[in-house]
C-alpha cells in the first residue's frame, strides 16, 4: 500500500490478462444447507477481507489498484448435481472474468442431504491457492459454528524491497528485462482491456481443459507418508517424483510459500505470497524414493538462495507493466508485439506451452470441511497441472490439461 493508501498491483501484473487465471476449491460442508445462512457467512469473509469488496480500477497514469466498492455482491449460483461440478466450473470461467465489473470470488452450491457441496471460484487477482483454502476454511467455521472471520488489512508486494535480501534478478537477468522493456517502450502501444478481454474469452472457448482426480487415503497415504519419513523426504518431494515418472519429464515448476520471508506481510492477509520456481533432475529409473531424494536436495539449495528462489517475482517487478499485460496474448496470437511474443513464448513457456507444475495445499484436519479438493489455475504455459490438497486423511490430486484433439 503507498501514501495514497491504494493497494497498486505491483507482481500481481502477470496474472491481469493472462487466460485461465482462475481456480478453485470443492468443498463438502458438514451442516445442512440454508441459502441466507450461506450469504451470511459470504458477508462475513467480506468484511474480513477488503480485496472481496473490490474491484481492479486503473489511476490517470495507467496503473492498476484494488478499489473498494460500498457495495459488491459475490454471485452464488445454486445447483443440483454435485457430478456435474466440472461442467458448471468450466461454463462458469467461459464467459471470462471482466476485473474491473465482476467480483474476484464466484461461488456455486449443491445443496443435499445432510450437508452441501460449495465450489469456490476465484481469479488469481484475489489470492494464491494458500489463500483460498484459509477463506473455504474461514467461511466453513462461521457457517458451521459461527465464528467469525478477524480483519486483517491487505499489502501487497510493493517491491524489490518487500523481498528477502539479496532476492533481485541475476546480471544477465537483468539485461534481458531491460533489453525487452526497451523493445516494448520503442513499439509504442499496449494491449487494451477490451482487446484481452475478447481474447480471453476466444482462447477459453478453443482451448478446453479436462481434469481427472486422484484420491490417495486410507493404508495407502498412511504407507506413502511412513516411508517420506524413513526416507527423509517430504510429501511434496515425494510429489515432485511423482509427477516426474508419470508425465515422464526431468523438470517441472512448483510453486512455493513465502509468507515468512515477505517483509510486513499481514497474516491472513489474500493477494498473491508465493513465488515459482523449476525443479530439473536428471531420472536414471522410474524409483519414486531416490528421486524424491535428489529434488528435496535441490528444492532445499534453491529455497536457501533467494536469488533463485525469487527470481521470477523479481522479473515481475523489473519488468514494464503494460508488457506483462502484452506477454500471453502476443505468444498466443492476439497481439502484435515482438517484445510480448519473446517475453510471453521465450521467457514464460507460452510458446511450447510444455511444461509440468504442481501445487501442494499441504493437509488440514476440520470438523466443517467433510473433504475437498484443490482445482489448479490451468496456466497457457502447461501442458499439466497439478493441484494437490489433503483434508481429513484423503489427499486429492486434481490433474488439469489442454484437451487434445
């Protein structure tokens, strides 16, 4: 937040007009369903969280910021088929995201039987994936048992200063963002709203995404997680080899927490507090254990040197806004810049559109949350994604890719 105190989008500029920016969370409540109980509880999350009250608003010098509304009302669509949660997931996201109308969060809901199903759909713009699954939570204890949500005030990453020390781009890092930025200032233009919008909507329609789940519980969690232990490997560890064997690459990108490393980051505060980064081991077998070994190694090395671990936040906030805005849509074919297309295809993978990612939620335990499972954003870049969460002893694994002809 700056002395206007206005929460300018600073990293968050990537996530502004690039398609299938959204994601989600299923989630089975464990109390019957009431619709003006459900609104009370949306409220309630409302007043704890300032970004579910606002929309994206631009100043005069072309900057984005989240402004608050007096009012803004969160759509709760109800349904009736649970089965059928992909269909209205995806009818949902086809229609695009307009951030400067619409409200970052839409809700469905399927009522039945002793409790109800709610699926929580927001645009990156609100929050990462961690942040999601502490509103399902918070929305589940006050439904449940009435408790409310604490306010917790936002702030974004501002700057390079925000990150730990020694977190800026490399040399050569450096002169490739600023060779592209003056790439981009000599083209003189920028893609509009109105023209990524339309895009959006376009891509979203030719490129459907399915999406498969994995439920691993019960004998077999408890064995995967006894033998991470005698191992000395974490899940996610376990996780990255994992994806490695059965997508059958040696690199993929995970994305990582790092509210304990961001300067004055409010605890429970949404926007975006994780970073990315590409995990390459060279597989000489298909044996899960000892791979896991080699990727904790270098997810560990990469976590303890904030250069590496940074590195793509610190791209974002060298780099012009306005060409963020231009990178996925010059690589994918709706605008014509040179200094996009090499951003968007070179820098960010938009133009072999190959790569493997996986996001780990981590485990809760809840009296509220029956189960639920984590619906990954389905970035242009990857040709998978993986979205893991575990609740109550039941890891889901929710796999989304292109559909290919």
């Amino acid at each position: 937040m700056d002395g206007s105190g206005r929460n300018y989008i600073r990293s968050e500029r990537a996530h502004y007009m690039c398609p299938n920016m959204h994601f989600g969370i299923l989630a089975r409540i464990l109390s019957p369903y009431d619709a003006e109980k459900l609104r009370g509880s949306v409220r309630a999350l409302q007043q704890a969280h300032p970004f579910l009250r606002s929309l994206i608003a631009q100043d005069d010098g072309g900057a984005l910021y989240y402004q608050a509304q007096e009012s803004l009302e969160i759509p709760v669509l109800e349904k009736t088929d649970v089965s059928a949660w992909q269909r209205d997931y995806d009818a949902l996201a086809s229609r695009g995201w307009d951030v400067s109308r619409e409200s970052l969060l839409r809700l469905l809901v399927y009522p039945g039987g002793d409790g109800f199903d709610v699926l929580f759909t927001v645009h990156h713009l609100l929050c990462d994936g961690r942040g999601l699954l502490q509103l399902v939570r918070e929305f589940a204890e006050h439904y449940v048992k009435g408790v409310a949500p604490a306010f917790v005030g936002e702030r974004l990453i501002a700057s390079l200063d925000d990150l730990p020390k020694k977190a800026d781009l490399p040399l050569i890092s450096k002169i490739v963002v600023s060779d592209a930025n003056r790439r981009w200032d000599r083209e003189r233009h920028r893609v509009s709203y109105e023209e990524y919008l339309a895009f959006e909507k376009r891509f979203l329609r030719e490129n459907p995404i399915k999406r498969e789940i994995k439920t691993i519980g019960g004998d077999e969690l408890g064995e995967i997680l006894s033998r991470c232990r005698r191992e000395g490997v974490s899940v996610n560890d376990w996780l990255i080899a994992k994806m490695m064997v059965e997508e059958n690459t040696e690199k993929l990108v995970i994305a990582a927490d790092i509210r304990r490393r961001v300067k004055g980051w409010p605890q429970g505060a949404m926007g975006n507090c994780s970073t990315a980064f590409s995990v390459s081991v060279r597989r000489k077998n298909d044996d899960l254990f000892p791979l896991a070994k080699i990727a904790a190694m270098q997810v560990s090395s990469i976590r303890r040197e904030p250069q590496r671990e940074m590195l793509v936040l610190a791209c974002y906030l060298r780099m012009r806004p306005e060409l963020l805005d231009a990178a996925a849509i010059s690589a994918l074919g709706g605008f014509d810049s040179a200094a996009g297309r090499f951003v968007g295809g070179r820098m960010f993978g938009y133009a072999e559109r190959g790569g493997c990612c996986v996001t780990n939620l981590g485990k809760i335990e809840s009296d509220c949350v029956a189960e639920a499972v984590f619906i990954p954003p389905a970035s242009p870049a990857n040709r998978i994604t993986w979205g893991v969460l575990t609740v109550n002893g039941c890891m889901r694994i929710c796999a989304a890719a292109p559909e290919r002809d």
